[in-house]
C-alpha cells in the first residue's frame, strides 16, 4: 500500500456503512480520500474523528448524487481541481428495492439501473479522463459488485438488483479488456460479496433478511480492497468473490 500513500481516491457512496469503513481504512493507510455522499454531514463527522486520531491520511468529504450528471461532473471538476485528480475510484455507491417483475412500479427499477450501472459507468468514465488527463497509467477501477452479479440472488423480488450487478461484471471485464488494448496499465477490480453486514437490503424492503444467512463485515471488504490495491504492478486481481463461512 505504501505507493499510494497520499495519492487521491474517490469512493462513492461514503455515507453508507460499508463506505464509511471504506473511507476510513484506507485514510487510515495514509491515503488522501474523497467520500461523495448525499448525507455529506455523516462523511464530515468520521472525517472530524479521524483528524483527532492523528490519522496518517486524510477524508475530504463532498456533497453530491451521483443519479445526477450534474453532480457527478462537479465532483470530478473539484477533485481535479483542488487534487490533480483521481488516482483510485472506488464505485462503492449501490441500491436494491424489493420490486418483482411481475408487478413492481417502472422507477423502483429504474432507480436500481440508475445507481448501480449508469453512475458506475458515469463515474468510471470521468476517473479515466482524469488519469489520461495527468499521464497516470498506474491508476484502479474497483467496482463493488455483489455474489449476484455471478448467480441469480436468493431472494425473491431482487431480479433487477441481480441484472445490474451481472451488468457490472460484464462493465468491469468489458473496461480490462479495452484498457488492455491500449496497452494501459490501469487496473480493474470487480468485488463480489455475499452478505455483508449493511443497511442496504433493509433499507430495501427486507427487514428480516438479516436474520437468515451468516455474515461479511464491512471491513472484510476494505480488506480485501487493500489486497488488491497492495499487488505488484504486474498483478491485477479482476474478479474477487468474498462469502461468509456458511452463507447461502
């Protein structure tokens, strides 16, 4: 990790649980990180704690939705802006709704297309011209992607959240692919994890689900994100499947 000590990393959706842990481990690493979130006070509340703790890096927290073009534009502008750019992007920001096929309303479905593909891509593209922009050809694509996004999810209702993390396997494989034929030393990462202890499927319409499967933490997925970050130049971890011991 230590190459990326004060070098600048982007996460998405800081003010969920998993992206506060994200935030807060890797600045813990030394790494000068930007949490975009819509709750943007609960970004600067772990930034304040951090600061007090003497930590070795640093959280900038920003205020943006990344549904919105406009945000996400004025994000990157910032960041390029005040930093230089975006040296890691870490597309953490990610929705489910309870919402069958056969009779669910247009926006929930829309609204889960919209976070998990359509930001993911948005915010991917604006990281690359970032990178281009500044001649960084080291830079890290990490897309948190989900067990299913690799197999139809277990629970009933959750078909489009399972299509838009298949999306996103594809997205991340599709992105390797391309970077490899410019001969680009950006890498990609795909994080697949079963069921991380989190407020997103509650937040979705399951209150119960918690109840039914052992769980992942949210800092075994910062974890890993620090193995991949942590590999040799010659190494790119494309795809990592995460899954709690004895999960379904």
């Amino acid at each position: 990790m230590d190459r990326w000590i004060g070098r600048i990393v982007l996460v998405t959706g800081a003010c969920s649980s998993l992206g506060e842990t994200l935030c807060k481990e890797l600045a813990l690493s030394g790494l000068t990180v930007v949490g975009l979130a819509r709750r943007r006070h609960r970004v600067r509340d772990l930034a304040l704690e951090l600061e007090s703790q003497n930590c070795p890096g640093k959280l900038i927290p920003l205020k943006g939705d990344v549904t919105k073009e406009e945000d996400i534009m004025t994000c990157f502008d910032w960041v390029n802006r005040n930093f230089g750019g975006v040296d890691v992007l870490i597309n953490n920001a990610g929705v489910t709704v309870k919402a069958p096929l056969s009779e669910a309303a247009s926006e929930d479905w829309r609204r889960i297309l919209d976070v998990n593909v359509i930001a993911l891509s948005s915010c991917t593209r604006e990281a690359l011209k970032s990178m281009k922009n500044r001649g960084v050809d080291d830079g890290h694509i990490i897309h948190i992607n989900s067990i299913a996004g690799h197999r139809l999810s277990i629970l009933q209702g959750n078909e489009m959240y399972s299509a838009s993390k298949h999306a996103v396997t594809i997205l991340a494989e599709g992105l390797r692919r391309e970077l490899a034929s410019r001969k680009s030393q950006i890498k990609v990462t795909s994080i697949s994890p079963g069921l991380v202890q989190t407020e997103i499927f509650e937040a979705g319409g399951w209150d119960d689900f918690s109840k039914m499967s052992p769980h992942l933490q949210a800092k075994d997925i910062a974890d890993a994100i620090k193995y991949v970050l942590s590999t040799p130049a010659n190494v790119q971890v494309t795809e990592l499947i995460i899954q709690p011991v004895g999960g379904l």
